[in-house]
C-alpha cells in the first residue's frame, strides 16, 4: 500500500466494487430472527444499504414497523457486526470488469483509494477476502475521520495520501453519499446503476452514469483525458 501519484481514481466499495447485499441481508436477518422478527427480502435489503450497519439496521427494523432506543439499537449493531463480520465474503461477488480495470490502473500508475463509510475492520477484511486489497494505496473509511461521506473530508484525506491532484481524480460511487462528496470536494463522479442507490442514480447528479464497467476506460477519458489515455494505452 505505498504508491504517490497526482492521477487518482477513489472507488466506494458496497455497491460498487461489489455487490455485498446478500452477505448484509443475512447479518440483518439474522438480528431481526433473534427478535421473532420475519426476515426481509434481499431485493427490499438492497434499498436499505448506505451509511454503515446502524442505519442499515435502524432500516430493517423500521421495515417490521419496528423501533428501538439507541441503548439496544448499540447492542443489535454490536451483534449485526459480529455476524456479518464471521460471514462477510459467503455470498459477495466483485462486479464484472473490475478486477481488470484495478490492474490496468496500477499499471499505469495511477493512485487507487477506496473511500467508504463502512467501518475500517469490515472493508479491510472484506477487500482481503475478495483478493482486492492488494491494488489500493490506501483505505479510508466510515470510522477513518469524524466526518463521512457526503462530508468532502474523506475525499480530501485520500487525495492528501496519494499525493492526488483534484483536477486529475474521480470518484466512482453509487449513491448520493458519494455523489455529493464528489460534488462537495469538486471532482468528478462516476455513478453505477447496479447499485443501492435509495434513488434513481440519474437524480443524482453525476458526471458519468455507467450499467457496466465495459464502458468505464471511455467515460473516464472524456471526464480526465490524460488519465483515460494511460489507462487505454494498457488496456488494448
């Protein structure tokens, strides 16, 4: 994880690296089953995923028109960590392409972050699991700073580490969190359609919509050039 250059591409993990729901729909579940709680279905679990287990869980149970107070709500989050932490790779998959795109960009040299609100302990062992935590310079996630995305603040920290210049990184994201920070750290995002958007992603106000990562080299020339053609001139 030792790399500097001023070329930087940051990437959200759930939802846009890969797809986590089942393996978050699980934890969830399994806390809602030591309430008698019925489980929720994975499809209606991924509208709910976004701003860390908390909220995801404070969703659930909402979801079985159920609410807690904080003081059991940190002991349910407690054990949702714990179980999804024990099963965090079971069901998740890398989305297609992705695996090519973060070799291509370490080969060229450009500076690749991962910047999520997931907790530290969570995205450095589930990128460990799925063989991806070898191409990222460096991690910052839910727990790095005070603030979280769509707070600039880890945009900004991730930029300082790699040595990033803002006018030569995007982000790539799926929701509003990371479409905001890019807007509020004044870069560009990438938005993907496979993710767990609470809203439609066009509404989102990215600079690029993308339905598969096959597109992702001709997008990112036309936002940052340089950056597209030193990913290109490795791709083919």
């Amino acid at each position: 994880m030792t790399h500097k250059s001023s070329a930087t591409l940051l990437f959200d993990l759930d939802g846009t690296l890969a797809d986590t729901a089942p393996d978050l729909c699980a934890a969830m579940n399994y806390v809602l089953s030591t309430k008698g709680l019925e489980p929720v279905p994975t499809e209606i679990v991924r509208g709910m995923i976004g701003g860390g287990a908390r909220m995801i869980l404070k969703r659930g149970l909402a979801y079985r028109n159920v609410s807690l107070s904080e003081a059991e709500l940190d002991k349910d989050v407690d054990d949702f960590v714990a179980w999804y932490m024990d099963n965090i790779d079971t069901h998740t998959e890398i989305f297609p392409h992705v695996e090519d795109i973060l070799q291509t960009a370490q080969k060229a040299d450009i500076g690749l972050a991962v910047v999520t609100n997931k907790r530290f302990d969570l995205s450095e062992k589930l990128l460990t699991r799925l063989g991806l935590l070898k191409y990222f310079c460096t991690l910052v996630a839910g727990d790095t700073l005070p603030t979280r995305k769509p707070d600039p603040g880890m945009i900004y920290e991730a930029m300082k580490r790699l040595d990033g210049d803002p006018s030569q990184t995007i982000m790539v994201g799926d929701s509003a969190a990371d479409t905001q920070a890019a807007q509020n750290a004044g870069i560009p995002c990438i938005c993907v359609t496979f993710g767990y958007s609470l809203e439609p992603v066009q509404s989102l106000g990215a600079e690029a919509i993308i339905d598969d990562y096959e597109t992702f080299y001709d997008i990112v020339t036309a936002l940052r050039p340089i950056m597209g053609h030193r990913l290109s001139k490795i791709s083919h």
